[in-house]
C-alpha cells in the first residue's frame, strides 16, 4: 500500500484573502484533516468546539475542530 500525496490549496472560510498551498498526506478512509497549529493560526481559523479522535494505533485524544 503507498503513500498518496497531493498538492492542496487551503483557504479560510472568514477571510478569503488568507489561503495556501500545502503538500498533504490524503487518507481516503478519513472523514476530517488535520493541519498544524502553525498553519490554523496562519489561516485565523476559529475553534468551534471538541471532538474526540481515534489514530490508526488505537490512540485516542480529544482535539479542537476549526473552520
């Protein structure tokens, strides 16, 4: 099984002049994408509430979800 990568250009749903192009890891099974803080605080992305999240280890964390 590989890797699939993909250019990506990500722009914040508030301020539209705020955008960027990304290189990402693109998992097909997964329902959300996660993004550095660096990058959330870049776009001025804002925290709308908490989910919980399960990684492919098993791990579980409860993460902030930003638009």
């Amino acid at each position: 099984m590989g890797k699939v990568i993909e250019k990506v250009k990500i722009t914040s749903l508030f301020d539209t002049t705020k955008t960027m192009n990304v290189e990402a890891v693109i998992d097909t099974e997964a329902t959300m994408f996660v993004l550095p803080k660096n990058l959330v605080d870049e776009l001025a992305l804002r925290k709308i509430r908490d989910a919980k999240v399960k990684y492919a280890n098993n791990q579980v964390q409860i993460k902030p979800i930003a638009l």
